[in-house]
C-alpha cells in the first residue's frame, strides 16, 4: 500500500490566508507522503485546463505525485440539476486527472434526486445513475484512469422520514453499478463514511466489495457521523481492517480524507508528521 494525502484541509493558514498547492504539497513531502489526492472544483471556470497545468507544475515542483482526484459533486447545489451539472463538469475533471497524471478518479454516484411525492424505486435510480456516469467510464478507458464509486451514507435529503434519498449508500447500490460496467469501473472504499452507514459492520461490508476494490479514503467517525477525523479518534476497527487489507493482498492507495481543519503555520508541519506517523502505523498492522 501506498500511503498518501488530501490536500483540501491544509491550504487554509486561517484568517484569510492561504497557502498555494506547491506549499501544501511540500510540506506534505517533507513529511514524508509521496503521494497526494487532489480535488477538481474548478472545472466550471472557463480556464479549468490551465488551473489543471499549473497545479501539475506545482505538484511536480514539489515532487509529489497525484495518485487520485476526487470529480466534483453537486447534491448539495440546492434547486439546480446535479446530474446536468455532473454531465458537463465530470469529463472536464477527467481531462484534469489526465493532465495531473492521476491513475484513479473518485466519485460520488448520488446525484439523483427524488421529485416531490416520488418513491425510491431502485431499478430506476440504477438507469439513471450508469446513463449520466457512462461517460466517465469511456474517458477512463481513454486516459488509462480507473473511475471509482465510493460508497456514502443515507442522508435522506428532501424526502420523508424511512424513505432512501442517496445512491451508494448502500454497498449493494456499489455492487450492481459496478457490474454494469464489467470491470471498467473500481471501488473507493471510504472507512468514515461506512462507520456512519454501518457502524460495527464496517469490515463486514468492505468484504462484499473487496475483489473490486481499487482506492480508498481513509478517516475515523463515531456517533453515525460523517466526521472525517484522524484515525484512532473515532470507533473505526483498524485493528481488524488493517489485516484485511493485506489478506487479500490489497496494495493501492491508502489515502487519508481529512476535512473541516486549517492549521497555523506553528502547527502545520508538526501535524503532517503525526499523521505520517498516523499512516504508517496503521500499514504496520498490515504487515
């Protein structure tokens, strides 16, 4: 396994200062993660392609590799179309990772949103979700880069109480996406979001998916909330997952997702080297 980082929490110095990715991604190096993970929000800017050159002179500045990107998502866009909005910006993203030299592209698949009144009716849900992520799946064949669906947790945003309201909250959901596309399309297995879905029965779900899986986000949560904390700080059972891992002889990426923080420059390298430190435990219960 290969452990690497996100970038997002780490730009932030607070109070309105920012440090550019070459920075992040330095330090980051200097801690010793070789590998990063960059999130591509920019695709709707009409210079997107640029952004994507000059973050990989930057990342190659600093001598980092971007082993994954995460597409945009757009559920939360309130009153607007997230699969228009996904259909136009995902391929842009694809052209980014390609640019970045990123080997997998993560995804979240939960852009269908139910109408006023409409019940869950999942062999539809299914359609509509393969239709509008197809095209993802064609590029990553073209760019050599494998699309990930990362499994979430039910929100039920904007429907009533009991009612499912979000793809891929289900590994199921994971299992039958993934069929359809007969080996085109891999699995982020995202360790917080399965605690907030599955609680205890993290690793018994992460085993229904593990011939697919290909990526991962790495984080903790307790309490069936999506958190995104250090791990070892919430209720995820490492010591049983780790070990896993390696019995099915896992060895891609071991990224850590770490959100929702910004840290001063006193405290912004003495954290990169605990969660280095953090990262190479857990592959420690690996061995």
């Amino acid at each position: 396994m290969k452990l690497g980082i996100n970038l997002v929490c780490f730009g932030n110095a607070r109070q309105g200062v920012y440090r550019t990715q070459e920075d992040v991604a330095r330090l980051c190096r200097e801690a010793g993660f070789e590998c990063v993970d960059c999130h591509i929000n920019f695709t709707e800017k009409p210079d997107y392609l640029d952004i994507a050159h000059n973050l990989r002179r930057q990342y190659d500045a600093a001598q980092v590799k971007v082993h994954q990107i995460h597409l945009p998502l757009f559920r939360f866009r309130k009153d607007e179309d997230g699969i228009k909005l996904f259909s136009e910006n995902a391929p842009r993203a694809m052209e980014c990772a390609d640019i970045l030299g990123a080997k997998f592209a993560v995804a979240h698949v939960d852009e269908y949103r139910l109408s006023p009144g409409e019940e869950w009716n999942f062999d539809r849900v299914l359609e509509t979700t393969a239709d509008y992520f197809s095209p993802v799946a064609t590029l990553g064949k073209k760019y050599g880069i494998l699309p990930c669906i990362e499994n979430l947790y039910e929100d039920h945003l904007n429907v009533p109480a009991g009612c499912r309201s979000r793809f891929s909250a289900e590994t199921e959901d994971l299992l039958a996406l993934a069929d359809l596309f007969k080996g085109d399309v891999g699995i982020c297995w995202d360790f917080g979001h399965a605690q907030t879905a599955f609680g205890s029965d993290n690793l018994v779900e992460l085993r229904k998916v593990s011939h697919l899986l290909a990526t991962t986000h790495v984080h903790d949560s307790h309490s069936q909330k999506d958190l995104h904390l250090i791990p070892f700080y919430g209720n995820v059972d490492w010591e049983n997952i780790m070990p896993y891992l390696k019995s099915i002889n896992y060895d891609g990426p071991f990224s850590f997702e770490l959100l929702r923080a910004s840290f001063p420059d006193a405290l912004i390298k003495e954290t990169l080297r605990y969660l280095h430190t953090v990262g190479t435990t857990l592959l420690d219960m690996a061995k």
